[in-house]
C-alpha cells in the first residue's frame, strides 16, 4: 500500500457525495467536535473528578473520599472512563452525586479561547446527514426541533434524518445518561439498540467526526459484526488527525479500520492542531454545497411552492 499525501483539507470522497445526493449520509459526531469549542475532553474531566474527590471530606473523620495513595492509584490506570466510573461511584455511595453531574456540566462549557469555532456545529449541519452523536451536551441541539432529539428508547424504525440522536443520552435528563463502564455495557447489549446501529451502517454511508480510540464503543460494536477474514466494502469514513510525516501512523490506521469497511481520511494538524477539524468540515461543508444536486433540488422546491402559493 503506498504512502498517502497527509493534507491539511484532504478531499471530499466521491462516495460521501454520492450518499448526501441520495440522502443516505448519516454522520456520527463524537467529542472531538465538542472540544474544538472549548469543552473538556474525557482527561480533563476524569482530572476535576479526582480532584473533587479529594477535597471533600467525610462528616465522621473528616477525611477525603479519596487519599493521595488513591489517587496515584487511579493515575495508574490511564483509563479516564474508567477513573470517572470510580469517582462517580464514590460521589453517589456518599450521598454527593450532585457533585459529579456539576462537573459533568462544567466540562460542557465552551471557552472563549475557541470562540472563533463556535460555529462548528453549524458547519456540520451542512453536510445534511442523519446526525447521531455520543455527546451528552446540547451544542448541537439548537439546529432541531425539542420534539425531534431524542435520547433514549432508540428502535431502528425510528431512524429520522429531521432527527438528532443522542445515543449515549443528554445532560437534559440524567437517568438518560451513559457515562460509565457498566452504562455502556448495558447501552451495547439492548438489541433493540444493537438493531437501530446496525439498520443505519447497513443502509447508509456513515462519517464518523471527532472521535478517537478512548471513546470507540462504535468501533466494539462494529467488530462484532465481522469475522477477521475477507475484505469489505470500504463504504464509511472516519476523519483523523496526523502530523506530517506520520505516514506509517496513517497506514497502520488503515490496517485496522479497513477490516471493518472503515476508510481512514487523513487530515493534517501541523499548524492549527485538532482545531484543523473545523477548517475541515468548514471546506466540505462549502464543497458540498457546490458540487451536490441539492442546491437544484433546494431552488426547485423554492419554485414549486412560489408557484403553488401563487396560484
């Protein structure tokens, strides 16, 4: 397999432009999009998580939940979903739960640092796919009607491209939450879950969006559908970060996903970092929009109902 050119705007695959024209793109945006806008990532959280555990203290010895040994401990693991299922437990166990969902929703909070890719969100909205997210925050919710997010009971006869799916749930409502390593167990194993996953990745191209390893539970349930042998359709698309010359890095990328009918779009983060996510989706999103039948399709639909009313 030759090395490919790592760019910083990498084309837009003929295959995405194909599924936005028959309206079978579904994008799934994973926190990496969230981050660009200032958020926490999984590290920064797992972090503040320890640290409010180590700055309460019990009513009857007046010590911390967590000690410095503990903490070393947990700092061992390099496993951040694995610390914020710990702490999260040692919280509700000691009547403080409230604690834990307060720094849930400080590390949704975008930064005025990131303010000038506030707009990621709408720039993703351009690609008009069905849009399903493992956030829990609601950046993205202003681009849909309340009735039309949902983020819990998901059936794959309800799958709605006027709909945005929250699939590990929304800060709106706790109980909907996954956030920990047996919530997600659970979330994975529900069939009816299982059948609305598998009815999207079969019946459409799927992009997936500011994801990375330590947050892949998609990628767990897709291996689950493939034996290791046999090649497949490369028909979905994830978009990942590398610096220049990390061609090997791309090519041992490619490996993995490829087994899985995944294809691997590079982009390079030299000069801007992950941040370069946005200047991506800002130049798909334009491209797009000029090289796709729905510009037509939108003018037509403009027509008819000029004509319509006007009659």
């Amino acid at each position: 397999m030759p090395d490919e050119l790592i760019l910083p705007i990498p084309p837009v695959n003929k295959k995405i432009l194909d599924a936005v024209n028959t309206k079978t793109l579904a994008v799934f945006v994973g926190a990496g999009v969230s981050r660009i806008m200032g958020c926490m990532g999984w590290d920064e959280l797992a972090t503040r998580l320890v640290k409010r555990c180590t700055s309460i203290k019990r009513a009857a010895d007046g010590l911390p939940y967590l000690n410095f040994r503990e903490t070393e401990i947990l700092a061992r693991y390099g496993d951040h979903k694995k610390t914020i299922t710990i702490c999260y437990d040692i919280l509700k166990d000691n009547g403080c739960e409230d604690n834990f969902f307060e720094e849930l929703e400080k590390s949704f909070e975008p930064d005025e640092e990131h303010s000038p890719y506030r707009d990621i969100y709408q720039q993703l909205y351009g690609l008009r796919g069905l849009f399903i997210t493992t956030n829990a925050d609601e950046h993205f919710d202003s681009r849909f009607n309340k009735d039309r997010i949902v983020y819990k009971n998901f059936q794959p006869d309800d799958i709605d491209p006027t709909k945005l799916y929250h699939i590990h749930g929304s800060i709106r409502e706790r109980e909907s939450l996954v956030f920990t390593v047996p919530g997600y167990i659970e979330r994975y194993r529900d069939d009816g879950f299982r059948q609305f996953l598998k009815q999207i990745f079969d019946s459409r191209t799927v992009l997936f969006v500011g994801y990375g390893m330590s947050e892949f539970e998609l990628l767990d349930f897709i291996m689950t559908r493939y034996d290791s042998g046999g090649v497949r359709e490369l028909k979905h698309f994830i978009l990942l970060p590398f610096y220049t010359g990390e061609e090997t890095a791309l090519r041992f990328e490619q490996y993995y996903h490829n087994k899985m009918g995944i294809s691997v779009v590079a982009y390079q983060k030299d000069r801007n970092g992950y941040n370069q996510l946005y200047e991506v989706i800002k130049d798909w999103n334009s491209k797009i929009n000029q090289t796709s039948k729905y510009l037509y399709d939108s003018y037509k639909e403009i027509e008819e109902a000029v004509e319509h009313y006007g009659r």
